[in-house]
C-alpha cells in the first residue's frame, strides 16, 4: 500500500518526508511501547503508534521503516520532526485513534 | 583438570572481579578465647562439623587458631585439659575483608590450609572462608552471568580475551550520557551509520542496531545514562559490547524473561517498560554473554555473524 492511500484512508496528514506516492509499505504494527515493535523485524512496515518521542524516529531507524503514522491527533514535537526529516522517516499524523486507524487500514488489505 | 589448573583458568576469565573476600566469607563463625580448654574446642568442631577453630580476645581480635592436627596432638600427648592458649597457632595466614577473589584464591593455593579467617582493619575477626565457601560464591556469581551458548565457556573465554581489545583498538566508541530520554538511541544511530560504511549486509546491521538500541536505553532507563557503547566489527563478525555503572541486574534469569521489568508507569510513558529489551536482544544476537549483579555494573556483549543469513 502506497503512503499516499495510508493518508486517505486514515484522515492523516504528512508532518515530514515527501513524495508519500513512491513509499509502500505491505504491512502495520501498532503499539505505544518501544520494544514490542523492536521485536518485530520486517522492514516494510508501517508503525502506527501514539509515542511522539525521538525514540520513536529512532526505532524506526533501527528496523529500516520507512514510515510512521502517529495516531489520537498528538502534536509532534518539532526536534522529533526533525529527527524524522534527517533520518529519512516519513513521519504522518491522524485524529483517529490507534483502534480505529488500524481497523481502517486492515479493512483495505493492509496486513498485520 | 586439576583443581589448580582449573582455579587458573577461574582466575584467567575475571569473572569473579566482583566477589571480594567480605561477599565469599560464612559470617557465622564459632570461635574460642584463650583461656577455653582444648577439650571445649574438640568439642565445638565434632559438633559443628568445622576443621577448625579461630582463637580470639574479649575484642574479638583474632589472635590464633586450633585445626584438627592441634587437637590430635593434644589429644596424644594428654593435654585436653590444658588452655587453648598452649596448643594454637598464633602465626595465622588471615585475609582481610576487601581482598580479591584473586587473593582468596592463592591464599588457597600458597598454603594448603582448608580454611581462612577473614578479619577487618583493626584485626577484629569477621568471617571464615573454607573452599566449600569459596565454591558456592563462584555458584551464586553464575546467577549474575548470562549466556546465550551452549559452548559457555568458550564465549566466557571470549569476552574477558576481548576486553582488552575493546580497551584499545575497538572500531566504534561511543559515550553514553543522557539524563533524560532525549539523546537516547543516538548512540545505536551512529553505530549503524558506521556498520554501513563498513560492508555488512542490511539484516546483520538491522540485527546489531535494534541490539544495541536495547541495551543502550536500558542504560539510560536502568543504569543512571552513564556508561559506553562500544563496537568491533570485522572479519563478517560484529561484537557490540554495552556498559554502565550499575545499579547492575540482581537476578540475570529473570530479567532475560519476556514481560519481566521494573520500570515504572513514568518510563512506560516514554515507550518503555515493556520487558521485551534483553528478550529481543538474545532473539537477535547469535552469542550473548550479561555480566552483572546487585550494586555492580552491567556488561552487555553481543556477537552477530554476518554469514548466518
Ligand atoms: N543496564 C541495566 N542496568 C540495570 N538494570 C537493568 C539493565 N538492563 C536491564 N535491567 C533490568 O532488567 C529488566 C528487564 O530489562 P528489559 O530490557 O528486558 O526490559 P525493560 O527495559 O524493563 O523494558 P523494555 O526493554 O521492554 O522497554 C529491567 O526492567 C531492569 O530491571
Ligand atoms: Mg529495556
């Protein structure tokens, strides 16, 4: 799935990174802790989570994500956008909540 | 192997840097005065079950010690009735509370006494080692070493071999210092930029980063954000060594267990706390060794090989 179909689908906005229609990502996984994501290592996946820290930029360094959609309309920190912005991370933010945005995202194929 | 070859090899792994005499010693110690009679130490070591007996003043200040070949003269030469006093040792071979595993050790293998007593500054007498103790200190030190082999030995080896190399020519350094969260990760961050340049494969560094990533915020939420990140990487093989200044892992089982942490609901809302860290960390790395302990520093080295995928 396209970053630019994760946008429509969930309301979100792009809050760094550009050229959303040449990311795919082919699967999600959601959580607000650290290191049930870094148990996870499957590069072409979609964070979705409610953490607007730097260490949620830097988690997704360390797996290679290439994006990240911050859920519940949390205000991102600029120097955690920023971070996203060196590190290559696209970075996206939703209203919904983590429930329904996940539901959402599933309901149009994209897996777990 | 020999009990001094293998006391050698114990001694060549530094394993056991951490136990000093005062942590080795049984502190319940029987001991008699001077003026007690032989009778009454022969007495005390067929009921205690001890081999011997240290001889010490009202101030407990140890100024002899009666073993079981004193007793055995005495015992020959119809002396039972006589004080303790005429029969012991005053030249005792003693440790003092802080001495080394290292010193207890060739205590052991200098003179071939079965046991010593420990004494403080002052010469008050404060425990007893016998080799039974000096086995189950080396017993207990096991729960505070983790690894991840089946050849334990041999990465036991391995690490106090790479120490020093680490010390002196390792390819990435890095020093850990946060006191918050801010800066946490920055240190993985680097280490991974520098995998890259270096060759290795995506999932090998992938592997290492999301390791060291773990260990490092563990030190920033476990251990005060003081301590250091350190890397080797060559010949397709990547060593990641992470230490800090304690407070250390009382009980190293048990925090390798998945969902197993201390962190409070503070950390948590920083998106830690999951217990999932050292768990993550044994599922990625291909040899693992933890060296800790309460009030100790923990060391964390991890060993990734690039041609496992
Ligand atoms: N460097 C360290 N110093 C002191 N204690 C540590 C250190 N690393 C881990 N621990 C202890 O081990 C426990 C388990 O660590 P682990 O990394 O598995 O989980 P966590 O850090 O609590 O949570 P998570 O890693 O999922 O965010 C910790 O809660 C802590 O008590
Ligand atoms: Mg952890």
């Amino acid at each position: 799935m396209k970053l630019t179909e994760v946008l429509e689908i969930t309301g979100a906005t792009c809050v760094a990174g550009e050229h959303l229609d040449t990311v795919e990502v082919n699967h999600a996984f959601a959580s607000d802790l650290m290191s049930d994501v870094l148990a996870m290592s499957r590069p072409d996946t979609l964070l979705i989570t409610g953490l607007t820290t730097p260490q949620t930029i830097r988690t997704a360094q360390m797996l290679d994500l290439p994006a990240i959609l911050v859920v519940r309309g949390k205000d991102v920190p600029q120097d955690v956008a920023d971070l996203a912005r060196t590190t290559g991370i696209v970075l996206l933010a939703t209203h919904e909540i983590m429930y329904v945005a996940s539901g959402k995202l599933y309901a149009r194929g994209l897996s777990g | 192997m020999p009990l001094e070859q293998s006391v050698e090899a114990l001694r060549y792994l530094g394993l056991f840097s951490n136990l000093d005499a005062s942590s080795v010693m049984s502190t319940a110690v029987h001991a008699l005065h001077p003026e007690d009679r032989v009778a009454a130490a022969r007495i005390l070591m067929r009921e205690k079950s001890i081999s011997g007996v240290p001889i010490v003043d009202a101030d407990f200040r140890l100024v002899g010690l009666i073993s079981v070949s004193k007793i055995i003269e005495a015992l020959a030469d119809g002396r039972l009735a006589d004080s303790v006093d005429s029969v012991m040792t005053r030249d005792v071979i003693s440790l003092h509370a802080h001495d080394t595993f290292e010193t207890i050790l060739s205590c052991f293998q200098r003179f071939k006494f079965g046991r010593f007593p420990v004494v403080e500054e002052d010469g008050r007498l404060v425990g007893m080692i016998t080799d039974t103790d000096v086995l189950s200190a080396i017993i207990r030190s096991f729960y505070s070493v983790y690894v991840h082999d089946q050849r334990r030995t041999m990465t036991l080896g391995s690490f106090s071999a790479l120490s020093k190399e680490f010390e002196n020519s390792a390819d990435f350094v890095y020093g850990i210092s946060c006191t918050g969260l801010e800066n946490a990760g920055e240190g993985s961050a680097r280490l991974k930029a520098f995998l890259q340049t270096k060759g290795f494969g995506e999932s090998v560094v992938r592997r290492a980063s999301v390791c060291a990533y773990e260990a490092e915020i563990n030190v920033c939420i476990h251990a005060g954000g003081k301590g250091s990140l350190r890397a080797i990487a060559r010949n397709g093989e990547i060593i990641v060594r992470v230490e800090d200044e304690g407070p250390g892992i009382e009980n190293i089982d048990l925090a390798m267990k998945e969902g197993w942490s201390t962190a409070t609901d503070a950390i948590r809302e920083l998106g830690f706390g999951a217990g999932m860290g050292l768990a993550n960390i044994r599922r990625f790395s291909d040899h693992l060794v933890i060296i800790s302990g309460k009030d100790k520093p923990t060391k964390v080295e991890m060993i990734f090989l690039a041609d496992k995928e």
